[in-house]
C-alpha cells in the first residue's frame, strides 16, 4: 500500500495555533487560509507577541510560481511631528507608552492574503480564535513568564490588569485565560472583515480608547492605511536561491551574513563563529546607520548588501529584542507562506484597550528623533523593522519555508538555520534545536557582546572570544534566541504519483509545534515543551 500523499504542513510557536491551522488543511483550506487563522488563533493564546494592534510581513509563494512580499508595517500617526515629540521626550522616544502606538497594519496584511488567494470567509478564519478568546485555554509557558516581568508595568494598566492580573498576581501557567472582550472585537472582524478594525465601530472604540491615553491616531490614519505588495530581494547560497524582504526590513542582514560564508568563511559555526560574528556585528552597524524607510528615501535592499560598514562604532538606542511570532505554512496545491505577525516587544506598548480587548504594538519606539538619522520620524512614515519572511528556493521549485521571532536577532538566526539545513545537511529538528548565539547591537561603549548559550561547542566560543567578542552565555533553549519554525519540502513522497512529501519542525524555546497533514486523516506531528508537555497531533481530511 502506498502513502498517502500529504495535504501540506504548518509550523507556529504555540501548539493550538498549529492545530488550528492544520484543521483548516485537513478540511480543505489551502496555506493563506491556514495562516491567517493560525495567525488569529496566535493573537489570542500569545499575546506577549502579537495582537490585532500589531504588524506583518510575509513572504507568499502563489502556485503559479510567483514570489511576492507583502508590507503590512503601520505608519506613524499624521497628527503626530517629530518637534512636538522632541519637546516631550527629549533626544529618544520612550520604550514603551502611548507615543510609541503606530497605526496596526496587521489586518490589512491579513486582508491582502485573504484576497491574493483564500478559499475560506473571514468567520471561518476567526472561528477558532473567538473560541479561545470567549472560552478561554491554559496559559503558556512563555506568557506567564513574560506576565512575571512585565508586571511592574502591564499590570499596571487598566485593560490589562482583569485579564492578566487578576487579583494583583500574575496568571500562572496551565490557569484559564479568558478575554471577552477581545472576543467581541474578533467577531465584529468575523463579520465585517478587516474594515470593521479601520473604518467601522471597532475602528472608532479603539481610536477613541487610545485618544483617551494621549494618542493621536485619528479614523483619517485608520482609513488610509494601506499595506503593499514588492519585490523580494535574494542572494545565492549552497545552490540556493534565499528570498527575504527589502526595507524597511531587516532582511539585508541575512544576504550580508550567507554572502560572508560564501565568499570564504570556513566552518562557521565552529572554527570560523569569529568571522561570522563580525559579519554579523558589521550588518549590525549598517542597520543602526541606514536603515529606513525607503518610501520616505531610505536606502534600498542592495544598497543596503553592498554597504560597507561605518569605521566608527554607532551606539543603538536601548531596545529590547523583540516579541513576534514567525511561522511557516505550505500546502500541496502550491501555496507556501512565510509568515511574521509581531507587537514588536512583550505585550507591545503595554496598552490593552479595555472595551476592545487589544493590545498595542510599541514599534513606534524604533524611530530616531535624531532630525539627521534616515530613520528619524515624520508622520505617515514606517519605522524601520526588525521583521523579516524568508523563503529559500532550488531554481523555481520550492526548498523550504523557514520563519523565526527573536528581534534584531533574526536575520542572525536564519544565517544558523540555512548554514545547518543547506550547507550541512541538518534535517528542520535539527536545526531549530541545535545550541544558538546572537551578535548583540551595542547600546553602551565597550566591547561588542555575543549572547551565546551554554551547549554552542567550545570552538565556537573560543573563536568569538579571540575575534574580540564578550560572551554572555545563557542556558540552553533560551527564549531570547528566538522561536523559529521550519517547513522543508522533500522531493516525491509517493514515486507513483509525485506528490511532494514535507518535513516540519518547532523551535523548543517556545510554546510550538509543526504538523504535516496528510488526505487519510492521519498526520505527522512534533510538538515542543507545552502546558500539557511534549506532543504531536493528527488532522486530516478523512
């Protein structure tokens, strides 16, 4: 008897968000259903990383063989100027608060999917996430902890401090999280679609939530928004063609780092982690320096390639690595999606609107109030993005999807994974279990730092420390390396048919799990450290 031929695979940074979306394979749905309901479902069981009052990018492979990225990352507020933010904060937007509030392009990201290629309607989509939000589900591992920290703060805040705070404490991981009003504002999107949040009810309860804070933000920036679709840019590596996004994502840090392992670093993950690192390091200097919004005249992606970096050391501001959700969804009629959805830092602006039930991205803070910085702010303006989709492909045929969260280590992050997978032949498990380490951008005088955990080989150490880098080493499956999650396609799984069989793999410093479908009802599925522990799960049509 032979295999059945799978459906298509999916890989998310929490559990539930898998099985929703491998629900909607199972049932039919191709990728772009998938990943807009495994996005949703993400917005309510992993707040501390992304929300509706968030951002996306995304890279989407149409089975026609068509690359395209998608730009769904929101502008500053028209109202707001960058003199009246100088007045009321000095040289440096704050971290947090409501001037760090952009206008949320995630939805309208979502609606550009849904019409570039979905077959479900929008309550379809939304249908699992209303019954996580309205019936609740055992808090994660990853957001009680970030509860824990951001408590000072969060817990502070009016929306918030009910839903995750109750009774002063911190909700615990495995209690009950329940967000009703947050389901109340997935059910007006259910049957509204993505302009009940920009220009309907919902749209003015949240402007008006916000105003009530000091934001300015109006329904006349809520209506104009818009995302767009671009080019990606690529380089070549090990045979392959990688694809990422161009400004004003960080995705020309990945093509830096795999041009510097092809132009002669040998064993860069051991031997040679010195040299990567400072090429790692270098990208680093050329994105504080230059990058931009280049609807606003920033530099291009292979402007951006070919810098060279600044002589001298340029200090980040002080920013924290970032919370986001990256994830990866194929399908066997051809639809592949690497998917970014993020609030920028845990729980974003640490703003929860309380009669919506949303929480607010903070990517606001990533602009410079210097008026000389490319990136300074200017209203209608995108800040620049640590957010960045990949796809890597063998000629035109599709290779792998690979997605990750992690800040301004993503691009870092990629390079290890494509560097294990393409060049040394690791399988998705893996590489996204393999030990990790980031280059961090320099905020203070002193030496460039790398945080590395505590299982990355002695080699490797030793070549970092001897290239001049200080180590600040964590333990292993540190959640400050990122989540990644991986879809690898692996040629005919059936030689009688030619279908196309699919290997997936979660990273186990988050909440995830990967699935592949298949027709029969049976699937193939890991999963990672989970209130319930280690899993895998079945979907299928049948």
């Amino acid at each position: 008897m032979t295999n059945p031929a799978p459906l298509g695979a999916i890989s998310t940074s929490h559990h539930l968000a898998t099985e929703a979306g491998a629900a909607v394979i199972g049932a039919g749905g191709n990728a772009i259903d998938a990943a807009i309901t495994a996005a949703a479902t993400l917005c309510v069981v992993y707040p501390n990383n992304v929300a509706l009052g968030g951002d996306l990018v995304a890279i989407v492979r149409s089975p026609d063989g068509k690359v395209r990225f998608l730009n769904a990352t929101g502008t500053a507020p028209s109202g707001q100027s960058l003199e009246a933010l100088r007045e009321k904060h000095g040289d440096a937007l704050p971290l947090r608060g409501i001037d760090t509030v952009t206008v949320p392009g995630g939805i309208r990201g979502w609606q550009a999917l849904h019409e570039l290629g979905a077959t479900r309607d929008w309550a379809e989509h939304l249908a699992p996430a209303i019954g996580f939000a309205s019936e609740g589900f055992p808090n994660s591992r990853s957001v009680a902890r970030e509860l824990i920290a951001a408590q000072a703060t969060l817990g502070q805040d009016a929306g918030a401090q009910p839903i995750f705070y109750p009774g002063g404490s911190p909700l615990p991981e495995g209690a009950p999280l329940v967000q009703p009003a947050l389901a109340e504002s997935l059910r007006e999107l259910a049957a509204g679609g993505p302009d009940a949040f920009y220009e309907g009810a919902l749209a003015e309860r949240w402007v008006a939530g916000l105003a009530r804070l000091g934001s300015t933000i109006t329904l006349e920036d809520t209506k104009a928004y818009a995302p767009f679709w671009d080019e990606p840019i690529e380089t070549s590596f090990q045979g392959l063609r990688v694809l990422t996004g161009p400004p004003n994502t960080s995705g020309f840090m990945l093509l830096r780092a795999l041009d510097a392992i092809s132009a002669g670093i040998d064993d860069p993950l051991g031997a040679g982690a010195g040299a990567l690192a400072q090429a790692f390091f270098e990208s680093n200097l050329v994105r504080t320096a230059s990058l931009s919004d280049p609807t606003f005249g920033g530099a291009t992606g292979a402007e951006l390639v070919a810098a060279t970096a600044p002589a001298e050391t340029l200090l980040a501001e002080a920013k924290a690595s970032g919370d986001t959700v990256g994830f990866s969804a194929v399908t066997a009629d051809g639809w592949a999606v690497s998917f970014i959805n993020s609030v920028y830092w845990d729980f974003g602006a640490h703003i929860l609107e309380p009669d919506t039930g949303i929480i607010f991205q903070n990517r606001g803070t990533s602009f410079s109030l210097d008026p000389a910085s490319p990136n300074t702010f200017e209203p209608g303006k995108r800040p620049r993005h640590t957010l960045m989709p990949v796809m890597v492909m063998r000629g035109e045929e599709l290779a792998y999807v690979p997605a990750t969260m992690g800040g301004s280590a993503q691009p870092q992050i990629h390079a290890q994974l494509l560097q294990r997978m393409a060049a040394e032949g690791a399988d998705p498990h893996t590489a996204t279990h393999a030990p990790r380490w980031m280059v961090e951008e320099l905020t203070t005088d002193g030496p460039p730092t790398v945080l590395v955990e505590n299982d990355v080989p002695e080699e490797a150490k030793a070549s970092m420390t001897a290239a001049g880098f200080t180590l600040r080493v964590v333990p292993a499956y540190d959640e400050e390396l990122g989540h990644s999650n991986v879809v690898r396609l692996d040629g005919a799984s059936d030689a009688s048919n030619g279908a196309t069989g699919y290997t997936a793999a979660s990273d186990p410093r988050s909440d995830g799990s990967a699935i592949v479908v298949h027709r029969s009802g049976h699937a193939e599925g890991s999963g990672e450290a989970t209130s319930a522990g280690e899993g895998s799960g079945t979907v299928g049509d049948g």
